[in-house]
C-alpha cells in the first residue's frame, strides 16, 4: 500500500486529495497546524481513515517529525497562505509559510530520504498567480514569470526551489502550475464563492446584495476534483517535471456572475452587485488562460468540469446548504 502526506489537507485540495489517494488504496496522512484548529472535525468526519501529524510548514522539526511518523513515498505540498488580498496585509507570514514553508518541506524531505532522496516523491503546489503580468497569451510551462503580489512572489520561490532540490540532489520533485480551481469547497474568501454563496442567499431573499471588487478581470476556472487528479498523475511519472494545469478557456468576473444569477433564474444582476474600493488590490493579474498541452499529451490530463457545470454545481451546493440553514 503506497503511503502519502498532504500538507494542507483542511484546505479545498488537500480533501480532494485525500478523497482521491483513499480511493487508489493509499494509506494517507495528513500535517495539521495550530493546537485546536478548528477544521480538525471536518477532516476527521469526511476521512476517517486518514491519520492527521500536528506540524507547521515554518517550523522544520514539526515536518521532520510527521515524515518520520508516516514515512511516506509520496508527498503533497499544498499548505500555504493563499489568498491573493491577504498577502499584501501579511507579506512576511506569506513569505515565511508559503515561499520559505516549501525550502522546509524539501529539506525535510531530503533530510528524511538519507542517501536516497528520489524514493520520496514530491508534489509542489505552484499557482498561474506567478505568471502575474502576463508576458504571453496562452501561458505555458516556459513563459516568463512576472508576480504581482507577495503571494506570487512567494510561489515563484517554492517553484524554483523545487526546481533547484530536483536538479541538485536527483530529487523526484514535481511542480504543477495549476490555474484557479474551484468547488463547493472553495473558501468563501475567493471570488466563486463568495458570489454562488451569495447568488444562493439573495435567490432565497436572505441578501439582497453582493459587493465586489474588480469585475473585469480574467480567470482560467476549472473544478477541483479534475486538477488534484493531475497532481497525483505528475508523481506517478518516471522523473519529476514541472505542468501547467489549466482550461485554457477564460472568463471575467463578469461572466461568472452572468452564469451565476442565470442559474436561479435571473437575467439582469445588476441590482444585486455593487463595487467597493476595499475589494481592489494594489497590483492586479488581469488575463489568466493557460496552454496545459504537455500535461495532456504526457499525463494524459484533461478537465472533465465545464465551467457552466462547475458554476451550476457550486450554486447548487450553496441553495442546499442555505435552505438546510448551514
Ligand atoms: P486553501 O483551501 O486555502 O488551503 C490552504 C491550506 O494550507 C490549509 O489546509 C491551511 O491550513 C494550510 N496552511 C496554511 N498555513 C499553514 C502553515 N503555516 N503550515 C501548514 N499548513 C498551513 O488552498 P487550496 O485552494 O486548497 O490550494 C492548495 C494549494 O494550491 C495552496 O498551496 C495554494 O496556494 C495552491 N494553489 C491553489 C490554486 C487554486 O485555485 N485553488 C491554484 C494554484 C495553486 P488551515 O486550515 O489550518 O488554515
Ligand atoms: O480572485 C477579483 C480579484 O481571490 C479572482 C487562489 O486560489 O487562484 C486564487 O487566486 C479575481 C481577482 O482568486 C472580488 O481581484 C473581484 O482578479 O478568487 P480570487 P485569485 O486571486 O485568482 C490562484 C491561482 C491561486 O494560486 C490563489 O491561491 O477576482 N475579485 N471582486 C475579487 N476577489 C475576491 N477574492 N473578492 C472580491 O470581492
């Protein structure tokens, strides 16, 4: 039985991982922060089956620790702070967890795998937000990389320092460039969610409005379940690479509100969005749409969720969870 850790598994992807993994037979394990955290009840109703590790990606011994209590031949790095306006309120706790949380977790690793350090396969969580201003439409695994914000900033260092422990020390490390993905599961922070949430309420006459930020900026939306598939494909490879993982089709803020209130019935949501200054950012990624053909031709990776079936599903999940009173 292959044995897995996930960093991040309270998060959206860390449960679809571990869904996943579960169902190939995996023995899976998960690292857990803080000493009462509150999504502890979720995993542990959702996944009994997985073993949960307390550590903190900026504390290296707590990493060490949960390696050598799991002994893992794969490991899933997906713990950061990753919303986008929060990393300029707290650029240093970015950079601690999400750029240098990604040098603890492979040295830890390296550490842990002794003389042998390609027996433990690696998984890097690395975002489309370090394409930032785009330098090239579509964006590919080789398009220079221009990050807007410390999150960005933060992940083209865990990118390259994937990179940099791969070629070094022969580690099998893998880092895939995944384009935004979404779910039922997405934090309530991120801007799908925020509007199906909200579409579900006001459909319900609970709210009567939404207040947003930037309506025309542009997002390559895929769902989920479909991306943490090809983050286990890219380990099962014979050598570690990096893949951008994406749609390649785009879509405004804009449109998904349109596909939003039209799935309640709506045709006309301009009553019920209104436009705040607190929502825009100091730099803003304005055109998303990534070129994810290597995965396609060498993971044979492709999204099964369109994005009218991703919008439906999660504004669907919101009307169920709102009339139960969740
Ligand atoms: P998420 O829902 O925000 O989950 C983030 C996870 O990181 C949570 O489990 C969180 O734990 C954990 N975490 C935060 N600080 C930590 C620390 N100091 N030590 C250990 N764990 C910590 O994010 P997601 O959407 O699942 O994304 C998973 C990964 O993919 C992230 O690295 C994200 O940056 C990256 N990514 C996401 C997307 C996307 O569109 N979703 C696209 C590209 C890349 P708590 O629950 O305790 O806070
Ligand atoms: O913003 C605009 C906002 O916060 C999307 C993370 O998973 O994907 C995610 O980062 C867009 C931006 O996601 C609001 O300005 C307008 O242009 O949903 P978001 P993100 O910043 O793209 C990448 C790939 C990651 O790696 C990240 O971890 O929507 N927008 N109005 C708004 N955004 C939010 N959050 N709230 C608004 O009210």
């Amino acid at each position: 039985m292959p044995t897995a850790l996930i960093t991040g598994i309270t998060g959206q992807d860390g449960l679809y991982l571990a869904e996943l993994l579960l169902t190939k037979g995996y023995d899976v394990h998960g690292l857990i922060r803080g000493q009462n955290n509150p999504k502890r009840d979720l995993v542990e109703h959702l996944l009994p089956d997985v073993r949960l590790h307390h550590g903190d990606l900026t504390d290296m011994s707590s990493l060490i620790r949960a390696l050598r209590d799991s002994d893992p031949d794969e490991v899933y790095n997906l713990g950061a702070v990753s919303f986008v306006a929060y990393s300029w309120e707290n650029a240093a706790l970015t950079t601690d967890v999400t750029a240098k949380g990604v040098l603890n977790m492979l040295e830890a690793v390296r550490l842990h795998a002794g003389g042998h350090p390609e027996d433990v396969r690696f998984y890097q969580a690395s975002s489309s937000e370090m394409f930032g201003k785009v330098q090239e439409v579509p964006q590919h695994e080789r398009t220079l990389l221009w990050p807007r914000s410390p999150y960005g900033v933060s992940k083209v260092f865990g990118h390259y320092m994937t990179i940099n422990y791969r070629e070094s020390y022969g580690m099998h490390a893998s880092s895939g460039i995944l384009f935004n993905h979404e779910s039922p599961r997405r934090g309530p922070e991120f801007v799908t969610r925020k509007i199906s949430e909200a579409v579900a309420r006001i459909k319900l006459g609970l709210q009567d409005h939404v207040v947003l930020g930037n309506l025309d900026a542009e997002r390559d939306w895929g769902f989920a379940g479909d991306y943490v598939e090809a983050m286990w494909l890219m380990l099962q490879q014979p050598r570690g690479d990096d893949y951008v993982v994406a749609t390649g089709e785009t879509h405004s803020i804009r449109d998904f509100l349109d596909a939003a209130f039209a799935h309640v019935g709506i045709d006309d949501w301009t009553p019920y969005v209104r436009q705040d200054e607190r929502f825009m950012r100091p730099a803003e990624v304005d055109h998303l749409i990534g070129d994810a053909s290597k995965a396609r031709e060498v993971l044979g990776w492709k999204p099964k969720v369109s994005f009218r079936e991703l919008v439906a599903m999660m504004v669907d999940a919101d009307l169920a969870a709102t009339r139960q009173g969740w």
